[in-house]
C-alpha cells in the first residue's frame, strides 16, 4: 500500500473501504467509501486527517512510504466524527506529534472520545483564519461550522491551492481512483447528491454562506475526506455548482411517490398517482419502501420538489416502513413544495388522514384532500388516485413557472 502524489509533496494516504455500505448506521453507501487523509512533506511534517477505527495501519503504512510515521511533526483534525478520528489515538501513539490543530468545538467531541488518552495530547485550538507555516507551505483553517458538525473546520493551503474540505465536497465512493477525472463510473453525479441529501442537506443555510468563502480562494484542487477529488478549473466549478444547486433546492419539476402495501391495493393505487403525475407534465419516481432504503428516497429527492405518499391502514395507523422513512425525510428538511396522501384500508382507513397530517406539518402546501379506497381500489378509487397525482402536478408546475 503506496501513498499518492496528488501534488509536488503532497500525498494521499488514506483508506479505501469497499465493503462499507451501511455508511454511519442510517444512510446506504452502495459502492463502499473512501477515509482520504493527506500528507504534506515540509519542514513540519504534517498529516491531515486521519481514518475510520481499525484502518490506522493502513494509513500508517502509506505513510511508511514516504516517510517514517514518527518524523509526523503537526497532525490537523478538521472534523472529528469518528470515520475520520476514529484512529486519533492509535495515530497520535504512532506519530507523536508536536501539535494536533483542530477547532475550538472540536476540544469538546475530542474529550468525548479521548478523555483520557488526549490528557497527555499537545492539542492547539485554531480559529477562522488563523494560519500556520510548514515552511514551504501554509496552511490556512477556517471553521465551518455545521457543516456538518459544530467542530467541522476545513484547511486551505495556498500555496499549492488545495482546499483540505472535510466531508464537504465528498461522496461515498471505493474504487481505485483518486480523481474525478480518472473516475469510469457513471455515478459520481449520483453519489455527490446521495451524501448531501443524506448528510450535509439541514445545513444548506451554512453551505450557502461557505459557497463564496471556498470561492474567494484560489484553489486548483478539492480534497475531501470521502471519495474523489476534483482538480482543475472545470472539476473544482463542477462540484462548487453541484453544491449550489443542492444548497438552493430551487423548484423541481418531478416528483416522488412513495408507498408501502399489504395486499397490493395500495401499490395499484401508487401507480394511479404516478400515472397522474407523468401525464399532466411531471416526471414522478415510484417506490416502495420496502424496496428502497430511506437514503436512496433522499437521494431521488435531490431531484424533486414533490412528495406523495400511501400506506394502507394498519391497526389504525400507518404501516411502519412508510412511517420511519416519513420520519427520516422530515428530520433532513428537504423543501418539498406539494404533497399528497392515499391507501386503501379494510374497516377503519385512518392512514390516509394520518400521513395528510404529518404532510401538513412538514409545511408541505397539500393541493387535495388525501385519497382512501376501501378493500380494492375499482375504476373509481384509481380514477381518484389518477385526479391527486394530476392535481400535485398542477401545483407544482405552478410553482416551478411562478
Ligand atoms: Fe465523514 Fe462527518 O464524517
């Protein structure tokens, strides 16, 4: 295990972990992810980052390629969410360094994981703006707070006009290359929206004042502490516009429809929305939540601004899948702008009004009453499933050309 130079003595010395896909225990990483930590071979030899709990040795032993772990002078922890710090203790043990950088927050999740450990740690908090001299090269932090920690900073070196970016700008990718534009997959659009509408999306606010921050800065390469990197003028704008457009969730025209089913009346009356939706002029992904892990709805959300949803009824309620993954959209405060509600029930049919309801709270503008059809749907209950997909697509085209 090598490490790469991604720049004149500058090196990647990470982890690629292609079996991870249960990225932090609630969102999908399909294709594995990367733990990205760089070195920088100067006069103070500095490791920024570091890598997930048990993948310390491979990072060391990159390392070992360049240089031996113990001449580590300055470790930089920009983030200490522990797919990245998990391995502090077992680095800091190796390398010995003579200062560890991280921001002010960061003291507090540090003594969380490390009480004991960091007592003896030569830690230095930095703020925004504060910079540090390598010798040949400087590194500037800047903190960026909520994006998506509180301790989450970011670290700018100018001289090789690199921004160190955290999980900013990342993607849960494993693969052997190291560049956007080595990269043959043809899912990195896909990937960059699956982590910022999984993890990043409830601090769009704080994303949309860091934008002109990272734009201010002349800066020839982004390297996240996940997946790709992105080099050169096109790549770095590509993601800086990939991250406007997510941050701004300007209206969508399309729409997602997502059901659970007991005895397929529900489903059929999904499909009747769909049907509503794509032929009054919006596009609508269907699925069924049984089929589609919470993340990969978040994911398909990233391209639309509406969201309708069924469930049968279910000793009075809402069967559960429909209802976490509700619970789990709503916690991520994506700006759906039109709704809608259906399910077939047997005696009771209260799911409906249930899923209206948490819609409502949602500040979701609801265009029509919530759609019940009792055992099996008929012409008619699908006829009314159809009028609420084609009234959604109203209001939403409304609001996309208003
Ligand atoms: Fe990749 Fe917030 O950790």
């Amino acid at each position: 295990m090598n490490a790469l130079e991604i720049s004149k003595d500058i090196y990647w010395v990470g982890h690629v972990d292609y079996d991870h896909h249960d990225f932090h225990g609630y969102s999908k990483s399909p294709v594995g992810t990367t733990y990205n930590a760089y070195f920088i071979n100067d006069e103070k030899k500095t490791l920024i980052d570091t890598v997930a709990p048990g993948c310390g040795c491979t990072l060391l032993c990159r390392l070992a390629h360049v240089i031996n772990p113990v001449k580590i002078d300055y470790l930089v922890v920009n983030h200490m969410e522990l797919d990245h710090e998990g391995s502090l203790a077992q680095i800091v043990e190796k390398c010995r360094p003579e200062k560890i950088f991280c921001s002010q927050m960061a003291l507090t999740s540090m003594a969380g994981y490390y009480r004991e450990e960091m007592k003896n740690w030569p830690v230095q908090a930095v703020k925004s703006g504060e910079s540090i001299s390598l010798g040949k090269h400087t590194l500037v932090f800047q903190e960026t707070r909520m994006l998506h920690w509180p301790d989450s900073m970011v670290t700018y070196c100018p001289e090789a006009k690199i921004l160190f970016s955290q999980d900013a700008f990342g993607q849960n990718i494993a693969c052997t290359e190291r560049f956007v534009d080595e990269y043959k997959g043809n899912d990195f659009l896909t990937r960059v929206k699956e982590y910022y509408f999984n993890i990043v999306l409830p601090y769009s606010p704080q994303v949309l004042k860091a934008l002109p921050v990272v734009e201010s800065l002349d800066i020839e390469m982004i390297a996240p502490d996940h997946g790709l990197i992105s080099r050169g003028a096109r790549d770095v704008k590509s993601i800086i516009d990939m991250y406007r457009t997510m941050a701004e969730q300007k209206p969508r025209q399309r729409a997602v429809v997502i059901y659970d089913t007991m005895w397929h009346s529900t489903e059929q009356l999904a499909r009747a929305v769909c049907s509503g939706l794509e032929e009054n002029g919006v596009p609508a992904t269907l699925m069924s939540v049984k089929e589609n892990h919470h993340s990969a709805i978040m994911t398909a959300l990233a391209d639309a601004s509406a969201l309708v949803v069924g469930s049968p009824t279910h000793n009075n309620g809402v069967l559960p899948y429909l209802m976490s993954t509700l619970t789990y959209i709503k916690g991520l405060r994506p700006k759906i702008l039109v709704g809608g509600a259906f399910g077939s029930y047997g005696w009771s049919g209260e799911s409906p009004k249930i899923l209206q309801k948490f819609l409502e709270d949602m500040k979701i503008e609801l265009p029509c009453a919530p759609v019940r059809a009792q055992w099996r749907p008929g012409h008619d209950g699908l006829k009314e499933a159809y009028a609420l997909g084609a009234g959604v697509a109203a209001a939403l085209k409304a609001k996309c050309q208003g």
